[in-house]
C-alpha cells in the first residue's frame, strides 16, 4: 500500500459498536496500517473479560455503553457490528447518540442502508460486506454507500478497508446481497472442500497432518495459478485431463454427484437468505 492510500484526515475517529470477531480484524487492521492511532479508536462490548482483552491488546478505548461509543464518534465513523438479530435493539439504544453528519458504517449482513436511515435519523450510511479472511489482511470486502455520504468519507473507507485486504465498491444494493452469499460465506465453500478432501486422504492413508498439507498448497497454488496465468478454470482443468487418466474419472464423478449444481444452490440459498435477514 502506498503512502497516500493510507492517509486519513487526523481527525478521523472509528467507534465500534459490538467488538467481536469482524470488528477486530478491521480495528487489528486499522492499527497495522497505522491509519488511525488507538486513542482514536472507540469500541463497546457488554463482557467486562473480552472489553479487558481489546484494552490491553490493543490500547483502545473500551466501553460497556453503546451510547457513550457511537457519541464518542462525533462527526466521524461509528461501525456497527453486532449480529443481525441483536442490531435492533442497538440501533434503538444509540439513535439520539449518532448525529447525523455521523458516516454509519454497518457490515450487518442483511441490514439495508434504508432501515438503519430511518432508525437512526440521519441518510449517511455505508454498507461493507467483509469475510474472515479480513483478519489476516487478505479479505475482500464488498461496499456501497448512500447518496448522503461526502466524498471525502466514502474515500476514507475505502481507505481504511485496504487495511483488511481488497475492496470493491458497487453501485446497487443488491450487489452487497449477492456479495454476502459469494465473497462473504464463499469461505465456508472453501473451507468444507479443504475439510472434504482432506478426509479423502485421510481415507486413503495419508496422516491427516500430511492430507491437510497436499489439500492447503494444492487449493492456494491451483487459485495463485488461476489468477496468475489469466485462463478460464476450464481451460486449466482441461490441462491436466488426459483421455482415460485420473482427472478425467475424478471429474465423471464430481458431475454425477452435482457439484456443481449443489455449489450453484448453496450460493442462491445464501443470496435469498441474505435478503430475508433484510425484511426482518
Ligand atoms: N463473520 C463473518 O464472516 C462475517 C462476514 C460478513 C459480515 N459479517 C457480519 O458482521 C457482524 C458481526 O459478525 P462477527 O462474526 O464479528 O460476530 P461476533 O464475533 O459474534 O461479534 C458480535 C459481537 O457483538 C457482541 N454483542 C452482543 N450483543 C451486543 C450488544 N447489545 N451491544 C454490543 N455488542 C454486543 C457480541 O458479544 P458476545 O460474544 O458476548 O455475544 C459479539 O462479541 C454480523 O452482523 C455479520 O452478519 C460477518
């Protein structure tokens, strides 16, 4: 990252409402970037033991008030990252504490930009859809804002989300719906082939330390190469299928299985459910 993409204006202020797991990787990222310092960034969380933790990791402000933590903004950024079904009840307890000159950042899958306005009172919202591996610096998240937002804050947080890796900014809102089910669950896509075959090896003998090795370098060397070579995933398949050899048999019963209408079912189920968590 150069210089310049990782100045923020030195009065930027982040409030984090609900520290848990996403909240941290953008305060860890925030902190590794040297974007803000941690006496600008703000976090609120209802256990004493994990509030101790981000104190003393991190040197940040702690709160077990909310209200105290999006006040704390001022005219800055309050991100709200509490789960879906806690966000309610947040955004009823902060809505006289978020002024509206306030940029609401929220990475709440589901919440639509129109009814975290309308609760807080105030049009500057901005919706990013984060994955896990944001915590390492190579996320990819998925963000649009509302007309309201300055320029100026729309530049700062896409600032501040190259901190968690890459990020692309979409024009509808509905992207952030699709982007939920294909960048931000894609992991767990990811994560149960590691796991699956994995325990392929495993069945035929290898130590699962050594089944995990071949699965790990195999998926991130075959995705590397994806992207480094600029070939469709088929023409690289078709690379390493001979007539009659192992792929061409490993591949016959993958379509036989449906893999690939299963993997296009899953993605379509987390879209519809991405958009039901939004009318709740
Ligand atoms: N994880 C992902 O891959 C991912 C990807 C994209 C978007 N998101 C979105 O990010 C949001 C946060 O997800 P996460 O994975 O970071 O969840 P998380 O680790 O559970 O973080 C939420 C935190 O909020 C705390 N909390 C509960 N009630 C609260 C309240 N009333 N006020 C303030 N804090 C409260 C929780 O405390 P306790 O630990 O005590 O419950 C928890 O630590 C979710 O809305 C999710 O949709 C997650």
């Amino acid at each position: 990252m150069s210089a310049n993409e990782t100045k923020l204006a030195g009065d930027v202020r982040a409030s984090f409402i609900g520290c848990g797991v996403m909240a941290e990787a953008i305060v860890a990222g925030l902190l590794r970037e040297e974007m803000l310092s941690p006496d600008r960034i703000f976090a609120s969380h209802p256990r004493e033991e994990r509030r101790r933790e981000l104190a003393e990791r991190y040197g940040i402000h702690v709160s077990a008030d909310n209200r105290e933590t999006a006040a704390a903004a001022g005219d800055s950024f309050v991100f709200l990252c509490v789960k879906p079904q806690r966000l309610g009840r947040v955004l009823e307890e902060i809505k006289d504490s978020v002024s509206p000159a306030t940029t609401v950042v929220s990475i709440v899958a589901g919440a639509t930009i129109r009814k975290i306005g309308e609760s807080l009172a105030g049009e500057n919202v901005i919706r990013v859809m984060p994955n896990t591996p944001s915590q390492i610096g190579a996320g990819m998240c998925v963000w649009t804002a509302s007309p309201e937002v300055p320029a100026e804050n729309r530049d700062a947080v896409k600032t501040m989300l190259r901190a968690l890796g890459k990020e692309l900014y979409v024009e509808t809102e509905n992207m952030i719906d699709m982007a939920t089910s294909l960048s931000a669950t894609g992991p767990t896509f990811t994560f149960m082939v590691m796991e699956a075959l994995t325990d392929a090896g495993v069945h035929l003998g290898f130590s699962r330390e050594v089944a995990k090795e071949l699965v790990q370098e195999t998926m991130l060397g075959s995705v590397k190469f994806a992207m480094e070579s600029h070939k469709h995933p088929a023409e690289l398949r078709n690379m390493v299928t001979s007539p009659g050899g192992t792929s061409a048999e490993a591949i016959y019963q993958m379509e036989k299985g449906g893999l690939r209408t299963v993997l296009s079912k899953a993605a379509y189920a987390a879209y519809r459910r991405a958009v039901e968590l939004g009318k709740k």
